[in-house]
C-alpha cells in the first residue's frame, strides 16, 4: 500500500487530497494544526492524523520522530496561507509583519518539512514531493500588486528548482504545482474550480511524474508553467 503524507490537510485541496488518496486505498498521513477536526475523522479508509505547524521546529521535528521508519511515497507540501487580505497588499500598501509571516508558512515551512522528512521519502517507492505553489508566483506572468502572496510563491518556487538539483542523486522527484484557480477560502467562491476537479487532476499529473519531471512547475492539468 503506498503512502502519501499531505501538510495543511484540514481544509481547502487538502482536505480533498486527504479524502480522494483514502478512496483509492492509499495510507494517508494527514498533517494539520487542527488535526481533530471533524472533516477528517469522518473520512474512511487508512488515514492517520497529525498535529502539525509548518512554522514550529518543534512541531516538524516532533512529526518526524513520531514517522521514524516510515516510508513515504509522496510528500505533498500544501500548507499555506495567502497573507495579506485580497484587494489589499499593492505598492504603498504592505503589512511587512504579513508578508514575514506569510514567508513563514509558504517557504520556510515547506523547506522544514522538506529538510525533516527527507529520510522517509527516500525509503518510499515513489520519491515524490509535490509543492503546492501558484501561478501567481511565475516571474514571467506577473503584471505587479499582490506582492505578499506572489512574492512567498515566488521564493517556493526557487526552493523546489533547488531542491530538484540537490536531492537528483537521492532519487528524489521536486516538483511545483499550480493547483488553478480553485473554490476554497482562499480562491473565493468565483473560482472556476472544484477542489474535487483540482485535486483529480494534480493526483493524475503525480502518478505520472518521472525523474525527467523534477524541478518542473507545472499546472494541474501537466501543462508547464514558465517560471
């Protein structure tokens, strides 16, 4: 049975990359700061839950004793926050203490998680980490504002190029996704996505990933991105 390990999984695409990997019959390792919420104990299958603050050491490093000796397939690093609220955050208009915090959750979270679990994601079959970015991060398509969020996207991505480099040798597969634009709390009611038709896809795109994909930045649908 292979096992998949999702970060920020209590809500939005995580939430549904918990419920749709636990359909098909895979272990998932469902990671949250809330991990007893209602929404993902009700979900059937080989899910385990956990508590887990992407920006707490202590948090990431307790999670990694705890999974000592498991082997993780796919990590997908999809914790994160937006930041500063939409319609706010342009030129002359930065929460600085936001965009730090944002930076927290959206790079130096994923790159701690990325750093802590190595050891089990080497032992898995697949060897796949999966970061969530967006398109809002790719340098060639930003037209300005939204500083905060695209900046943080901006820098995941950088991390993922880099991390495709170091970890070739290990085997390892990096690789960052656009999800879309998807109907959560952060994507707003008139995105044109379901999480269900988001997270279908991206699963699709996963499965399929080979060493020559690594260090990509890639749409939900397989299409690249420019960085």
């Amino acid at each position: 049975m292979p096992t998949v390990l999702i970060t920020g999984a209590g809500r939005g695409i995580g939430l549904e990359f918990t419920r749709q990997y636990a359909a098909q019959g895979w272990q998932v390792l469902a990671c949250a700061r809330d991990s007893d919420k209602a929404e993902l104990k009700v979900i059937a299958g080989q899910v385990s839950r956990h508590r887990l603050d992407v920006t707490g050491p202590a948090s990431v490093a307790a999670l990694a004793r705890e999974l000592d000796g498991v082997a993780i397939d796919v990590l997908i690093n999809n914790a994160g926050i937006y930041g500063q609220p939409k319609g706010s955050g342009g030129f002359g208009d930065i929460d600085y203490a936001m965009w730090e915090q944002t930076i927290r959750v959206n790079v130096f979270g994923p790159m701690r998680v990325a750093e802590a679990l190595l050891p089990l994601v080497e032992r898995g079959d697949r060897k796949v980490m999966a970061f969530i970015s967006s398109r809002m991060g790719s340098i060639a398509e930003n037209p300005g504002g939204a500083y905060v969020y695209r900046s943080s996207k901006t820098m995941l991505n950088g991390v993922v190029k880099g991390l495709a480099g170091d970890l070739k040798s290990k085997g390892i597969i990096a690789v960052a996704f656009h999800p879309g634009w998807v109907r959560t709390d952060m994507g707003g009611a008139s995105a044109t996505l379901s999480t269900e038709q988001s997270v279908t896809g991206l699963r699709n795109v996963i499965l399929g990933l080979t060493p020559a994909d690594s260090g990509r930045f890639l749409n939900h649908d397989g299409t690249a991105i420019p960085w």
